[in-house]
C-alpha cells in the first residue's frame, strides 16, 4: 500500500504547489475582487505580509516533514503534537477543507469554460457540462504516476504566468499616470483598520503552498525537497502577486483601481487586453484562465487522495482507502473517492441552478465553497504552528530554538490573527451582507466533522485504546 518513491524533484514540487494556487486566477479574480470589495490601495502590500507570515510558518512546518514522512501533512503533525484526539479532529477539517476547495473550483471552471466555448462557438452549454468534462479528466491524471501530473500542471504553469507577465509589462508601459509605490507598499497600512478583510482576502490566494509536504513520501530527499520547494513556491507567489497587484493599480490609475475592479471584476484583465491587444490573444489569455482553474483542480485534486490515502491506512478513516494501484502506485482508493464526493455535489448545482443566471454558480458554489476551505486551512495552520512547539517540546532533535519555538510562536500568533479576521468579514468574503445562517452553516460544515472525529477518537481511547489511529507508518 506504498505510495509511489521518490520521483518528485524541488522544480516538480514547485510546480504542483503553485498551480494549486492557480497565478492566473489568483490574478485576474483573486486581486481584482480585493480591490473591488475592500476598498483598500495597500493589497499589493498584503501579499508581502502574508507571504512573510506563511515563510516563518514553514520554518517549522517543513522541519516536521523531516520527522514525520506522512501524506496526511496537517493530520500527522497535529497529532504528534498536540495528541491524536486533536490530531484527528484536524485530519477531518483538512479533508472538509481540501475538498470544499477542490469541488468548489468546478463551479468558476464550468462558468468560464462553457462562456468561453459558448461565445466562440456560438453554442448554449450549461456550467455543468464542461465541469463535467473537467472531471472525467481530473479523475483520470488522478489515478496516474504523479510525475505525469506534473507534466501536465507544468506546462500550464508556464503559460500562466507568461500571460500574467505580459499584462504587467502592458500596465507599466501603457499607464495613465506615474506609478504610485507609496500608496500600494504603504507600510502604515499594515495597522489600518479595513487591513483586516484585505488579508482574509489575500490569503485564499496562498492556499495550497502548505501540500508540499503531502508529498514528501514521494519526493527524491524526504530530508531537503518539501523544504526547499515550500519556500521557494512562497517567494514567487508573494512577489509576483504583490508586483501583480501592483501593475493591475498601475493599468488603472491608483485613483480607479477601485472603481475599475468593483465594475469589471474578475474581467478587468481581458477587458485590459481587448482594449490593448489582438483578439486572438484575448481568446489566449481566456483559455489560459480555464487551464488555470484545471490545474487547481487536479492539484487538489491530488492532495485530497493522499489525505484519504494517509488515513486510511492510519486507521482515521476504512481501510480500503489506503489502496494504491499496482502499476502507477497512486493512491487510487483516495482518488476514487474524491471523485465521487465531487460528482455528487455537480449533480445537486446542476440541479439547483436551473433556471439561474449563468453567475449564480459562481457566486454560490465557488464563492461559498472556496471561502469556507479558507477558513479551514487557516485554522489548522495556526494549531500546526502549536503542535509544532508541542512535538519539539517532547522529541530531542538538533533542530535550532528558532525551528522549535520561535518561528512557530509567531506564526501561530498571526495566523490566528488572520483566522479571526476572516471569521469577522466572513460576510464578505461570501458577498452578503450579514453572515446569518449561511455563514454558520459553512463555517459548521468545516468545524463539526472535527469535533465530532475528535469526540469519537475520545470514546475508542476510553474503550478500545488499541484502535485509536495511529500517524506514524513506516514507508519503506
């Protein structure tokens, strides 16, 4: 029940990190909805903070991937260090969590895929064919060697970010008026009060640089290449989204970012490009906008496997779900299993937005889906951070008091911080106006399958302590 050994190097590593968190998408949707909602000039700002934050984060983050070789990341080192009864609570709000991310993806795929096909080919397709489409493949990349999945995401990694490159280049040489630094790196921003919902914001577009990690079972040195492809995948998004952000204020005019992005949203970027740029590159920059949400979805996809996977075979979850194939090795039950949670939730959209306007599907289950997953991960990034202290605290290693304590105390600290504060703006972060019991209800359908696995890890330990699952399995 091995995972596949050894084949991922650090520029495959980066490459899967990174088209988790999808640069064009990111870009084009994630920074111009920022803009839109916050009102806010310093989102560039943002992404140096929160790259700075999640850099000290993995400090001790990847430090544990030295001593604990596990494909269930945030479940394994929560346990080890705070104690499994936490430790399997987390494991079930990650797979909540990667999974409310990886389906709710499907949502803006099957949006801009069938209004891309729809406008060339002046057809009528609904959302949910093309996310459809988008699965079969998914699911298919899936149960085949990671590498070849690296391969894939690779190539579309790259086009990405030459689109990204060139609007930046566009936005600088096309602006109406002189770049203003100073209003978009104000550092006194940092401490303003609507910094709050800029960050909660900004973070979405992070996640997905922590699954680096997840796949150090199958990395070419389990000692070295998590750590290095964690950290360098932090670098480049934060810098390249900040300078991003920065040329999408510069395109506009600091004065109308704002206004712009709150009129175009997620389109300020194409309707930049049809203004400025041949037609066909318009269509390119389109498409490649597609392959960007594809390539989240297979990343996640990919990560949610070995979360099954890993729990599987640590007794949190059946043991069927450890099941790899003979011949690529992946984890086929894990893969299979994602899969099917995620044609069950196209069918019900499918079925709920007949009728609809064609956006309805992005404001419901991508915005409601995605936003809650955020919630989640940062929520067992800052208990990681904890649990890091906790496993250095009772494991003799010659890791340095910066690894063991310091690193992990702040970053715990400031991802706390930015967990509140996406509870605080939770409304708006789904674009409603209160929270109401939409917003507990998500934020519940995170929360409450790990209280209750905690609670039912509780009663096994008090009854049959030999059954409790364990995180610490030998792979070779």
């Amino acid at each position: 029940m091995a995972l596949e050994q050894r084949t991922l190097s650090v520029p495959a590593l980066v490459v899967m990190i990174i088209a988790a968190s999808a640069p064009l998408t990111a870009v084009a949707g994630g920074v111009t909805t920022n803009y839109a909602v916050t009102g806010m000039s310093s989102v560039p700002l943002s992404f140096l903070i929160i790259g700075a934050i999640l850099l000290v984060f993995s400090i001790g983050y990847t430090a544990m991937s030295r001593h604990i070789p596990n494909a269930g990341a945030f479940y394994a080192y929560v346990a080890e260090g705070l104690g499994r009864i936490i430790g399997v609570g987390a494991a079930m709000v990650a797979l909540v969590s990667y999974n409310l991310m990886q389906i709710g993806i499907y949502g803006m795929f099957g949006f801009a895929a069938s209004s891309f096909v729809n406008t060339i080919f002046h057809t009528a397709l609904p959302w949910w064919v093309t996310a459809l489409i988008a699965w079969v493949l998914v699911g298919f990349l899936g149960m085949n060697r990671v590498d070849f999945s690296v391969k894939v995401l690779g190539i579309i990694v790259a086009a990405e970010f030459l689109v990204v490159v060139v609007y930046n280049i566009m936005a600088f040489v096309l602006a109406p008026q002189a770049p203003q630094p100073e209003t978009a790196f104000n550092l006194s921003d940092a401490l303003a009060p609507g910094m709050g919902a800029v960050v909660a914001f900004t973070i979405a577009a992070f996640m997905g640089f922590e699954s680096g990690t997840i796949y150090n079972e199958e990395v070419k040195d389990p000692q070295r290449t998590a750590r290095r492809a964690t950290m360098i995948a932090i670098v480049i998004i934060a810098c390249f989204y900040a300078f991003s952000a920065f040329a999408v204020a510069v395109g506009e005019g600091a004065g109308n970012v704002i206004g712009a992005s709150a009129e175009h949203g997620p389109d300020l970027l194409f309707v930049f490009f049809a203004a400025h740029a041949p037609a066909w590159f318009v269509d390119l920059a389109n498409l490649l906008f597609i392959t960007s949400l594809f390539a989240a979805l297979l990343a996640f996809h990919n990560v949610v496997a070995r979360y099954f996977y890993s729990m599987g075979r640590g007794g949190a979850l059946p043991g069927f779900l450890a099941k790899t194939s003979r011949t690529t090795h992946a984890p086929v039950a894990g893969s299979l299993a994602q899969s099917l949670l995620a044609i069950v939730v196209i069918v019900v959209f499918a079925a709920v937005s007949r009728g609809q306007e064609p956006m309805y599907i992005v404001f419901t289950m991508f915005t409601w889906m995605t936003n809650s997953a955020a919630f989640g991960l940062v929520l067992l990034m800052a208990l990681t951070s904890f649990a890091v202290i906790g496993y250095f605290a009772r494991n003799r290693t010659s890791d340095s008091v910066i690894t063991r304590v310091i690193a992990p105390l702040i970053s715990g600290i400031a991802l706390t911080y930015v967990f509140v504060q996406i509870i605080i703006n939770f409304d708006i972060l789904l674009g409603v106006e209160q929270t109401g019991l939409l917003g507990y209800t998500l934020q519940g359908i995170v929360i409450i399958p790990g209280l209750v696995a905690s609670l039912v890890t509780l009663v096994v330990r008090r009854t049959k302590p030999e059954s409790l699952p364990v995180t610490q399995v030998s792979v070779s």
